[in-house]
C-alpha cells in the first residue's frame, strides 16, 4: 500500500475541486476502518460525511471486503449485453426484498449521474412505446442536483454547475426550490411551510400542456446542494398532481437510499411511491462505483409487449459489473446482520440534538436535520460567498474531521455505524471551529 506522498500531483484534474489551492495544500487519505481516515501524516479524521455519503456500513467492512476479493479472483468481468452472470439476478431479487417489492425491476448503472440519465431515458421510451410520443418534457427542480451528464445537469437546478455548458437538454422547466429561512429556520425532520409549493406542477403543466410532460424528477431530501428537507405534505401533494396528469415521478434517492434517513429508502420515510428511485453510493457501500434504477412493473412491462427484440436501447459496458454485484449483495447482508438501521434509528434524537446544539454559535443562521443528516447555514462574508464554510472545512480537517461544504453550507452525513462518542467527537470538534471562524 502506497502510504507515501506523491511525487508530483500536477497531473490529475481533480474533479469539483480548487485545484490550484488543493496543490497547494493538499489533503490526502491513505487509508480507511470504521468510522475514520487515516491521512498521510498519520493523523486519524473521523468521517462525519461517510465519504461523499456512500459508506453507510463504515469504511472496509470485512464482508464486503471479503466478498470483493473473492469476486475479482473468480470472475472479474462479464458482459450483461446479451449474456449474464448469476450475481446480477440474485443481487436483483434481494433489492426487490429490500424495497418490500415497492419497485419490479432494477436496471444497473454504475454512477448516480447515469442512473438519473438511464431513468429520465426510461421515462421518455416508456411513453413512446404506449404511443405517447408527444410526452417529451423534463420538469426538474431549482437547487435540484442529479450529477452531471447532461440529462441531470439539465434537470438539475444548481447554477454553477450548470453554467459553463452550454443550452443543455431541450424542453426542461424546473419547479422552485423549497428553502425559505424566514419560514422554516431550525426544523427538526419536516419543516412546517412550503407545501403549496408543488402547486407550481399545476402552473408548469398550463403553460405547456400535460400531454407533454414525461416525468417530474426530485431528491426527496435535497444534499449536494445543501440539505433541503421536503416541507410537510410537499412529496404527497406532487404525487398526486404527477398521477393526476400523467406524469411519471422520479425520486432521485442517490443520497437518500440505504439508510440515510434511518429508513431503506426515503420513500418509505415519507410514505411516498414514485414510479421510478435512482440510487448508487450506498447500494455497494462506496466499495465498487455502482448505480441503479428502480422501476415500477408497469414501466417495465410496457416495454416488454413490443415486438420480440431489444427493448431499450441502452446500458452500460459495466451494468452489473461482478465486483459491484458482489460488493452490493454483501452490503445488503451487512444492513441485515449488523443492524445498521436500527442503530441509526436509535442515534437520530442524540444526533438531531447534538446539531441543534450549535444554535447560537457566530454565523450560524440554520440548523435543519432529518435522519441523519444535519444542514448547518452559515452567513456569507459579504462578496464571498462559500469562503467561510470553506474556512471551517479546511480547519475541520486540520483538527481531524471530515466535515463537506457546499456554498456556506456544511452538511453532515455519517456512516450508520457511528456511536454516541463519534457525535460527541464530531460536534465537539466542529463547535470549536465554528467559535474561532472569521
Ligand atoms: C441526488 C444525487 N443524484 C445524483 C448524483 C450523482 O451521483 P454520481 O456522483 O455517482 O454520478 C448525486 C451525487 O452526489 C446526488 O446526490
């Protein structure tokens, strides 16, 4: 194992980085167990982020581990065009188990950004193939993020990501964001305003006619663009207006899937079925990059009543690549056997309280919290905006937490595997930064 600096870091071009700052003072990772890092100087970080929230179980389990090792010695690639490989049908049938049979089918990717692709896709050939070609429309939703192909960068609503490429998919509208500070400032779970907001559905589809709207696609909790937690009723009140027009609705649960809100997914959290889920980090426990689209039975089936041939063009070289298949199934046994959900269930109030306990500290204008996942606000330096959050991210890591920050917002999310003293260890640290923040 290369525990060492490198040598030269000019050539990798590092991605949703400063790299010019980062070169100059570079934070490097060498290893990882449990609920730390390990960086090269030897220090130990704990990970308040569970990576880029996809190692729910904690970092190197030994069953996943273990089950990858063993997958790479005995088949470590097999095409799925056309042929197939026994842990992509067993790793399919046990996520049909996992979502209670919500969804009849899975399509694998092997990144969140090309399961929201494949799904906006699906979304579009399902309406062709019943005849209904005219439905082309995307409708997102500001702030929204959906990675960065072009069909999520399109439905998605966060401006510099969006900016430097271009017109983008044709035919998108984007529902308003559900942030309102002056409302909704220190929620725990739900906050209380914004319902109404899905409304906006109805003002979408005046303006450009149901009949060509194919799908509504939203994060159930939005994360990368920094913890907007749905207002009470708001995804009940889009289910119900997409089912009334028509339209089908995406969940995009690629941070929300596999435990993040204590349940397997949020749509059970919220009680709340969409026609399709994206999801990827926590499906392979961040081991193995892997992605995955969950589809209804009637979505799937609509296609299979074509003319005997392929029914959708499209996949990947690596769909249901053999180490993500293994790494997955061992990540599902290890939610089971180690009771990963119970125990983020039982941690959430002590979680929820240890967050809201920063109120009152200099800059902090919110604290919202679900599952968990806490959103921490900070106000902008004025002319700055996201240098002070920035700051406390450099300083975090330098006092041995790994804390993510997007604009002046620090979200939180750990792996499920934490305890008591990794909260206090967490808020402990991330409060002293906060005391000392310009
Ligand atoms: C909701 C959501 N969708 C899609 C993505 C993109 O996933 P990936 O980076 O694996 O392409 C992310 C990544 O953070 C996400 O949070």
């Amino acid at each position: 194992m290369n525990e060492s600096r490198p040598e030269s870091m000019s050539s990798f071009w590092m991605p949703f980085t400063n790299n010019r700052d980062f070169k100059a003072h570079p934070r490097l990772l060498v290893s990882a167990q449990g609920m730390y890092y390990k960086d090269v100087d030897g220090n130990a970080v704990l990970d308040g982020t569970a990576g880029l929230w996809c190692v729910p179980c904690g970092h190197a389990q030994p069953k996943i581990v273990a089950a990858v090792s063993e997958m790479v010695g005995q088949l470590d690639f097999a095409p799925t065009f056309q042929m197939g490989h026994p842990a992509a049908f067993d790793l399919a049938e046990r996520l049909m188990d996992y979502t209670n049979h919500k969804f009849g089918h899975v399509f694998y990717t092997n990144s969140g950004s090309e399961a929201v692709d494949t799904a906006l896709k699906i979304a579009l050939a399902y309406h062709k193939a019943r005849g209904d070609a005219g439905r082309t429309r995307l409708i997102g939703r500001e702030r929204g993020y959906h990675g960065v192909g072009f069909g999520g960068l399109s439905v998605g609503g966060i401006g510099p990501n969006r900016k430097a490429f271009g017109p983008l998919l044709p035919g998108v509208d984007h529902l308003p964001h559900t942030h309102n500070l002056g409302k909704n400032a220190f929620s725990r779970g739900e906050p209380e305003h914004g319902a109404e907001l899905a409304d906006e559905l109805e003002r979408i589809v005046a303006l450009h006619d149901a009949s060509t709207i194919a799908a509504v696609i939203v994060e159930p909790v939005a994360g990368s663009t920094g913890v907007l937690i749905p207002p009470q009723g708001y995804l009940k009140r889009l289910r119900e207006l997409c089912t009334k027009h028509g339209i089908l609705l995406i969940f995009d649960e690629v941070i929300t899937g596999f435990g993040r809100l204590t349940t397997p997914f949020a749509v059970d959290y919220f009680d709340v079925e969409p026609d399709m889920m994206t999801t990827a980090k926590g499906l392979t426990n961040g081991t193995v990059p892997m992605g995955a689209v969950f589809s209804k039975k009637f979505i799937h089936d609509a296609f299979m009543e074509a003319p005997a041939g392929i029914e959708l063009f499209h996949g990947y070289t690596y769909s249901g690549h053999p180490l993500a298949c293994a790494a997955s199934i061992a990540t599902l046994e290890v939610f089971k056997e180690q009771g990963i959900l119970e125990n983020a269930k039982s941690l959430q109030p002590y979680w929820e309280d240890a967050v809201h306990s920063l109120r009152g500290l200099p800059h902090v204008i919110d604290i919202r919290t679900i599952g968990l996942v806490a959103g921490i606000e900070l106000e902008s330096i004025l002319g700055k905006p996201g240098a002070r959050a920035f700051a406390a991210f450099k300083q975090a890591f330098a006092d041995g937490i790994l804390i993510r920050t997007t604009g002046d917002i620090i979200a939180l999310s750990p792996p499920l595997v934490l305890e008591k003293k990794h909260i206090d260890e967490l808020f402990g640290k991330l409060a002293a930064v906060l005391k000392n923040l310009d």
